[in-house]
C-alpha cells in the first residue's frame, strides 16, 4: 500500500516521525515535503498530496500542519478527496466506516507522537462499511460534481 504525505512546517517534525512509522509497518511512502521546518504554505503540499490520492498514485493521503484544520479544507478543494481532521482513534474509524475519507489530517501541535501513530494505524486498519453509507458518498461525489456556482 502506497500512503502520499505532506507537511507544512509545523506539521514537519510530526510528518517525518509518521513517515518513519509507515515505513516500519511496510508500507511505500511518498513524501511530498516540506523538507525543513522553515515558513511555508500549507495549500501547497494539500493539493499535492491531494491530486496522488485523486489520480489513484497513492491509496491514501496523510497531511500534518499545526491544527490539521487548514490541510483538510485544503485538501477537500481536490475533486476526489475525502479528507478529514480528527483528534481520537474512534473519528479516524469513522471517518473510514462510514464517509470513505482517502486522507487524514492530523495537527501537530494538538497530537503527541504515540496518539497521531494510534490514529493513523486505525484510519489505515479500518475498511468502508459500504451499504447504507454508500449513498451519502455518492451524494458527496454529486456536490463535487455541481459545477453551479451559488449565489
């Protein structure tokens, strides 16, 4: 399985002890950067991790700012995302069961290390329930899909 990651500088440090989790659990990382903790934009890496997980590069998608808040807004803006912020092991399950979200975003100065490993191994354990869900995804993909403009 193939995870597409990406931070921002205060998700830096988090990202690559995450990365570093994967890698032990077997899996192909591909790391979108940011490379160092210096200033940058968190769009950036959201849509580029987005666009892997949308084009069917990677399986899933893994983003980590400071709240994790602005990776997922970020994130959702590519056609295709799922993405979602969660705190605890029981939203990461969620978010999987019942919404098939494709990438997680974590914030880094909210999350220890040992909390954020326990939240993505259960994102990434947990299968879609399909079923009586798969109706609200589609009806998520049909919004995506209306290209009205409101207003």
């Amino acid at each position: 399985m193939k995870i597409a990651i990406g931070a921002d500088h205060a998700g830096f440090e988090l990202k690559n002890k995450l990365k570093q989790h994967l890698e032990a659990h077997g899996f192909k990382v591909e790391d979108s950067g940011t490379n160092s903790a210096e200033s940058v934009d968190y769009p950036d890496f959201a849509k580029s991790v987005g666009e892997e997980v949308a084009r069917k590069q990677a399986d899933f998608g893994l983003l980590v700012c400071g709240s994790g808040i602005g990776m997922a807004i970020a994130a959702n803006k590519v056609h295709g995302v799922r993405a979602a912020n969660v705190t605890s092991e029981y939203e990461a399950q969620m978010m999987r069961e019942h919404n098939d979200a494709n990438v997680l975003a974590l914030g880094a100065r909210i999350l220890d290390e040992a909390t954020a490993c326990k939240i993505l191994d259960k994102f990434l354990a947990t299968q879609f329930a399909g079923g009586r869900h798969q109706k609200r995804v589609d009806k998520i993909t049909g919004i995506e899909r209306d290209d009205r403009v409101i207003g």
